[in-house]
C-alpha cells in the first residue's frame, strides 16, 4: 500500500498542474460543511454544495457585439456581453488561477486581448495564488472555478463601463456568468467565488458601480460584499473553522 503522504502529493500536483477534468464536490450536512465519510477528513472544508443567493441575468441580458468603447484612446468596458467557449479537454480554455481563466473568445474580442495567452481576469475580487508556493485556499479555488465551467451550459463574459477594457498586464477585465443545465437565468461566478470564501472583495476602480451593472437596486459591487459578509456569517472557506484540504 502506498504511503498516504505520497497519495496526497500525487494528487495534489494533479490537481494543482491542471483542473481540465471534471470535479464532484459531496453534498452539504446539516452543519452547512461539506459531508465526507471518512471522520478523519471531515476537518477539511469543501465547497458547499446551496441555493444560489446572488444576482441573475437572463439569457438576453445586454448581449452586444460593441463590448466596449474608445475614450480619448483608451479602450473602456461598456456592460456588453459575448459568449465563451471552455473546453479543455478539446484544448480549449484552461484554469491559472481562481480568478483568472483562459477561454476561446470570438474573433473581434481576442484580437483586442495583450495577455498571452488571451485570458479573463475575474472583476472586483481575488483568489490566492497557485504558482510557485501554493497559497492557502488557493488550490481549491482554483478547483472550484474549474469545475462551475466545466459544469456550465453557456458562459458570458460582461465588461464594465466604470473600468478600461484590460488590466495593466493585458487581461480582459470580465464579470464571468454561468448557465447551469436546466437554469434560465445565468449566475456570476465571481460572486459564488467570494460566496464559498474562496476569494476576497479586492482591486475595486470603478467597475460595479454604473446603471449597466445593477441588480434589484443593488450595484454589482453591493452584491460582492454581500457574499463576502454571507460567507463569514457561514464560516465558509478562508473564514472556516476547518483546513484548507490541498494546503494544511
């Protein structure tokens, strides 16, 4: 039988090299805490498995073949959306981080994309980092987004008229919505991020605050820190009692 710390190595350097593959989190007990058999295991926190509590988009929402505008030379988002292709397993898309994916975007977006490889940077928030030494819930971040895509029927990608186009390093700035199967509206996955406590509300310009991005009287950024003080009213994640499984 193989030594236990060499099985939890293995998978973690399968896990931390790529998430290109399906990932089944356990349904949640009674406590709100993932349930898992094994007693031994049970200190470690998995995503929580709930009723989506955030803000929706219906299937028409905004979509746009102008996704942004030009100020003074300056490419600026404007609530647009277009779709997304990820489909790693037909080397389509891959996850970097938590907060930062590659997808296959359509002609007239990648060609406006400086990153190589052209990749979305997810708005207003921040997972730990994966490169390097693996920071603290970095890994199962980036699992966690990996596995909602690989889920995810249809994706939409919205840019934000109160922020420019693309980041200092080239990335598309991006609020990243998902349909699951069977669902009419789409969700926001960089609010179900910060919902798990997997990321931080972080790194806000000026994006979420416009009338292009507003839910029930809420802007985008409202919504975001009230998944972050739902998620530690919960205890969830990073503001668990329990371990980070990849990490501790």
């Amino acid at each position: 039988m193989k030594n236990p710390l060499y099985l939890t190595s293995f998978l973690f350097s399968i896990l931390l090299s790529s998430c290109e593959f399906p990932i089944s989190f356990p349904s949640t007990s009674e406590t709100s805490y993932a349930s898992i058999s094994s007693a031994s295991e049970s200190i470690y926190f998995q995503p929580v498995s709930m009723e989506y509590d955030g803000l929706r988009i219906d299937q028409n929402y905004l979509t746009s073949e102008t996704f942004y505008t030009d100020r003074s030379g300056t490419k600026w988002g404007n609530g647009g959306t277009f779709s997304v292709a990820y489909n790693p397993s037909n080397g389509i898309g891959t996850c970097i981080d938590g907060d930062t994916t590659v997808f296959g975007f359509p002609n007239n977006v990648a060609s406006l994309i400086e990153s190589s490889p052209k990749r979305v940077r997810y708005l207003n928030m921040d997972t730990p980092e994966t490169s390097g030494t693996p920071e603290r819930w970095g890994v199962l971040a980036k699992a966690y987004t990996c596995s909602r895509l690989l889920e995810a029927e249809s994706i939409l990608i919205q840019t934000d008229p109160g922020d420019k186009l693309l980041d200092p390093y080239g990335r598309l700035l991006g609020w990243v919505w998902i349909l699951d199967e069977g669902e009419e509206d789409y969700e926001l996955l960089n609010y179900w991020l910060v919902r798990q406590g997997l990321a931080e509300v972080k790194y806000l310009f000026g994006a979420g605050e416009t009338q292009a991005t507003q839910y029930q009287n809420k802007t985008y950024t409202e919504w975001m820190f009230l998944a972050e003080d739902r998620a530690i009213e919960d205890g969830f994640g990073m503001y668990s009692s329990l371990l980070d499984p990849y990490t501790d």
